[in-house]
C-alpha cells in the first residue's frame, strides 16, 4: 500500500515499531501533495524543507529512544487563519496576502509538542467566511470527487486534502459549520468540539463566540487522536474551560446499545435532497439495527438558527475584522490622501465581496436604532435555542441531523447567491449557536456518487459519545470509502 493511504494512527505504529521513518513518511506526502493539489487546490503554502527537517528531527528523538505521542511523525495540514510561527496566514485575503505570523497558535504549539510534522496551509473561504471555499484569493478549491465542484467550506482546503490523501490530518475552523460541511461533501470525518474545549488563542477571529478548531480526518480513530492533541485548557483563551485532557482515542469503543438519539425529521421531511434524506434514513436505521432507539423529536426553535446565526456572526465580524485598517496588519491601499481615505481604500481594496457583506450587516444591525430590532432578537433567540436544545439533552443522549441538505454542488452555481449559500448551514449552525459538540461523517452517496454526511450533536464536554457511535457505525459498514484519484 502507498503510504499516504496510511491513517494517521497507522503511521504512528509503523513509525514506532521502527519500520519506517518520519522522513519517508513526509517525503511520500510532499510528493502527493506535489502529484494531486494542482488539480484540487488545497494548500495555499507548502513548507517542505521545514517539514523535512521537523521530521528528521523527530526520527531523532525516536533514536534517542525519547517517549513520543500518537501523532507523532503524522503530517498535517493547517488552515490558513491559524497562526503557525513563520509561516504564511493569509485567511485566503488579500488584506493578508503576505502576512508571516510571529507566533504559534496554541493548537499549533500542541501538535508540534506531539511531534507532528506541519507541512501546509490549507485553503479555505476569504476570513472563513462561506460555505463553498470559492471566496479565496488563491482560488476555488476543487471537490476530489469531481473537480467541477465545490469542496465546501469554509475548511474546503482542509477537507480536500484529507478526503486526496495529501495529509491524513488537517485543523480547520468552524463558526457556523466550516469544518462539518465541507467534511460531508469530501466524505471526510469533521469534529466541530464543544465551544471552549480547545484553545482559540492564534486563530484569526471571525464570530469569537462561535468559533472552534477541530480536526478532519478519514477514520474515526484519527478524529480521535486528533482532537486529544488540541483539546484542554489554554490560559491564554479566557474563555478556555479548565477540564482534563480528554483520551478519547484510548477510550474509543464500539457500542451504541440503549442510546436514545432524537430526530427532529419535521425540520428535514421533504425539504431537503431525497437522496440525502434516503442515506440518512437508513443511517438511522443500521443505528436501530445496533441496538439504539431514535425517536422523533420537536426543535421548535430551529427555525429561527439560521437567521440568529448571520445576525450574530456578522456583528462580530464587523467588529473583529476593524483591525484590519491598514495600520496594524497586512496590506494598505497605494494611493490615499489622508488617514481617513488610507482606511477606506484598504478595506475597499483588501476585503473580497462576500467579507464586505458581512462587515456591512454586522455594522447595520449593531447601529443605534437597529440594535434592540436585530442583534438583539438574535441574541435572545440563541438563548431560546439553547434552552431547547440542552432541556432536549436531558432526556435523549444524541440529536441526529443530515450535516447538509444537499450534496457537493457545481463550483459557481451559489456564489452570486448569498442567500442560498447560507442555507447550506440550516442543519450545522446550531451546534455553534449552542456551544454543543458536533460531529459528521459519511453516510452514503447520492446518484452521482457524491459523499452524504450524517451529523451528531450532544451535551457538552461529550466528544466522547459522538466518537463512539460514529465509530460504531464506521466499524459496522466496514470503513469509510475515499475517491478513486
Ligand atoms: N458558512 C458559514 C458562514 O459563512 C459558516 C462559516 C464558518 O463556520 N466559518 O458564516
């Protein structure tokens, strides 16, 4: 078998057991990564002689004879709004074009604590702002299933990479879905954690209150693995939970027998693909089959998600996006006449449209007079979101939801269609708006052969029970599949 159709857990072992080296490891992914991004256009940068050396080093330490992680020796792939020490972050703007972060995220900081092998930064919607990866200034990124479609987004760089086998890992983002949505259409496993489970600390803000990092991967294990490596308390992020660090992979086991897992189907019945729906449904079934009970469940709320979402997000947008003036980071416009016109013209300049929209209505439904109308009707609706969602989880262990309601759609259909595009987070967005830990992973395919995604949500600090039952299923149907490249 080629190497880089390896798991990342696989790797780790081989690495281990002394049957090959960290070096051969990252050589095999550079040169995939050399063979297959051009057609999909994952990466934005690609550091290959620092990979090179971070892996020689690691072989080092394994001569040594030094303790060394699960991860460790695993390439990975890094979004490009994490910050990752002298390396490009360009959150796929031009504001950012050719912005080196100074320093480390604390996530980065953790991976390479655990000796993984950091070999790029991943594509991604300009400030992770879309569900498509069509909005960044190095280009669309290409669906690996078919290239004439979109990889999702806004993690599109990094659901791409993982689902061509050009890292077995990547980190993305998800404020509203980013890294589940693109996951179920590359047919990748995504892990959205529990707000304040990992440390936000050197990740570019776009809704601070909704934002997470979390992994992508093609098997459950490796999402496992992944999110203990980043996951835990950060003093840096205030608003990083002090709980212990989470072994969710040593304690993965399969088993779903007694959970109960609610179905809100009148949210989905009818309104969305049929083969979407068909794939989830008899997901819902084999979970039956392996011993749990689904029941229909009301999530009176919901309907008020996907509106509270943009309001919420795009306020805090327009507020955490300000430091971009010119100033401070990045790009600055060329001609100007004074202060005033040096900002407009840089952010006129440095912002793409949809980023621009954002930053409008976020300013709009902040102003005087508009605020008690709309931020805070969607502030209260949240809570009322919340309310629902966590007295539901008293009772029931899981809420089962497509991640999407479509598959991977033609690159260019949705983009002069703001509206549209945003529906693609009707199903994802509340995991975000209620802090809840969400998982998806690939359930089917539609006709085309398109990847499905099933997605999971449940109590807080649970990443555990979603790991498992996702396991569960992947073990059941025998693995997840890849594309043929
Ligand atoms: N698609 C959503 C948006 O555009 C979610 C983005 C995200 O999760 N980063 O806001």
């Amino acid at each position: 078998m080629e190497i880089y159709n390896y798991y990342a857990y696989e790797l780790n072992s081989l690495f281990k057991s002394g049957e090959i080296s960290a070096s051969e490891i990252t050589k095999a992914f550079l040169e995939r990564i050399r063979t297959v991004d051009s057609k999909f256009n994952s990466f934005i940068s690609i550091y290959e002689q620092p990979a090179l050396d971070a892996a020689q080093n690691i072989d080092t330490k394994r001569a040594r004879g030094e303790q060394l992680s699960g991860l460790a020796a695993v390439p990975v792939g890094i979004k490009d709004n994490i910050a990752v020490k002298g390396m490009k972050m360009t959150c796929g703007s031009k504001m950012l074009e050719n912005f080196i972060s100074p320093y480390n995220a604390s996530v980065v900081e953790k991976l390479y604590s655990k000796d993984c092998v950091i070999v790029g930064k991943l594509n991604m919607d300009e400030f992770a702002m879309g569900s498509s990866s069509e909005t960044s200034i190095f280009g669309v990124v290409r669906n690996p299933y078919d290239i004439d479609r979109v990889a999702g987004g806004s993690s599109g760089g990094c659901a791409a990479a993982v689902s061509a086998r050009e890292v077995p890992v990547s980190f993305g983002s998800d404020t509203g879905g980013s890294i589940r949505l693109p996951a179920s259409f590359c047919g990748t496993v995504g892990l959205k954690p529990t707000y304040s489970a990992v440390s936000r600390y050197g990740l570019t803000a776009f809704s601070s209150s909704l934002d997470q990092i979390g992994p992508l991967s093609r098997c459950v294990k490796d999402t496992a693995l992944a999110y203990d490596a980043i996951s835990g308390h950060d003093s840096r992020d205030s608003t990083s939970c002090s709980f212990k660090n989470t072994k969710c992979f040593d304690d993965l086991k399969c088993g779903v027998n007694g959970l109960t897992v609610g179905v809100p189907y009148e949210l989905f019945s009818g309104k969305i693909d049929p083969s979407v729906e068909e794939s989830f449904n008899s997901f819902l079934k084999k979970a039956e089959m392996l011993g749990a009970k689904t029941e229909e469940i009301e999530l009176k709320t919901s309907r008020f998600a996907l509106p509270a979402y943009y309001v919420i997000s795009s306020a805090e947008a327009s507020s955490n996006l300000s430091r971009f003036d010119g100033v401070r980071y990045g790009f600055r416009a060329n001609h100007y006449t004074d202060t005033n016109d040096m900002y407009i013209k840089t952010r006129s300049e440095g912002f793409g449209e949809e980023v621009k929209r954002r930053i409008l209505l976020g300013t709009f439904v902040l102003s005087s007079g508009y605020y008690d109308k709309y931020y805070k009707k969607a502030v209260n609706a949240a809570r009322q979101i919340r309310n629902e969602i966590n007295s539901i989880l008293e009772k029931i262990d899981v809420i089962a939801l497509p991640t999407a309601p479509q598959t991977a759609f033609k690159i260019g259909e949705k983009i002069s269609a703001p509206v549209e595009m945003y529906n693609n987070d009707v199903f994802t967005v509340i995991a975000n708006l209620t802090g809840l830990p969400a998982i998806s992973f690939p359930c089917g395919r539609d006709n085309s052969g398109l990847p499905i995604g099933a997605q999971l949500i449940t109590r807080a600090f649970n990443e555990q029970m979603l790991l498992d039952m996702a396991y569960t299923y992947e073990t059941d149907i025998g693995g997840f599949s890849s594309p043929e490249l």
